[in-house]
C-alpha cells in the first residue's frame, strides 16, 4: 500500500536510488559514480532518512510502493547503460 509520500532528492541520491534498484554493492556504486564508499553510505544514510526506511531493500520498496520509478524508468535505463 503507497504512503503518497512526496520525495526529494538530490540528483547524486537519485543515481544511487537506481543503483540500489538494480542490487548493486556500495563499493560497486562507487566505483560507476567514480566517488569514495564513504560517500556513497552517505547518500545511502540520506536516502533511508528520507524514506523513513531501516534498510536498501525497504527503501527501494517504498520507492516503489509510491510510483517512483514510474516516472523516470526510460531515463534512468538510458543514463546507467552509458555508465
């Protein structure tokens, strides 16, 4: 059941919300975004803030659960393939 919550989110968190999407490691994320692991458990400490989540797996759940990935599937396949 959706919450209807509002998201927002910098564009280096919605990069990391895809990669999380797609099962990928922080170490792995950090290598693609060309940035250090401690950066990326930022984003992903900010993200489960933001989401009010305890974990990846129920973030990228509510995420879900709320439409998020609706509106920017294209786009977002189109970015990680050139990544």
């Amino acid at each position: 059941m959706a919450d209807n919550l509002n998201f927002s989110f910098t564009e280096r968190e919605k990069e990391v919300i895809e990669f999380m999407k797609l099962g990928y490691s922080n170490t792995q994320i950090a290598q693609k975004m060309f940035v250090s692991t401690h950066t990326i458990k930022v984003y992903v400490t900010r993200i489960l803030e933001k989401t009010g989540s305890c974990n990846r797996i129920q973030a990228v759940y509510k995420l879900a659960s709320n439409g998020y990935f609706k509106h920017s599937q294209q786009a977002n396949a189109q970015y990680l393939m050139l990544h």
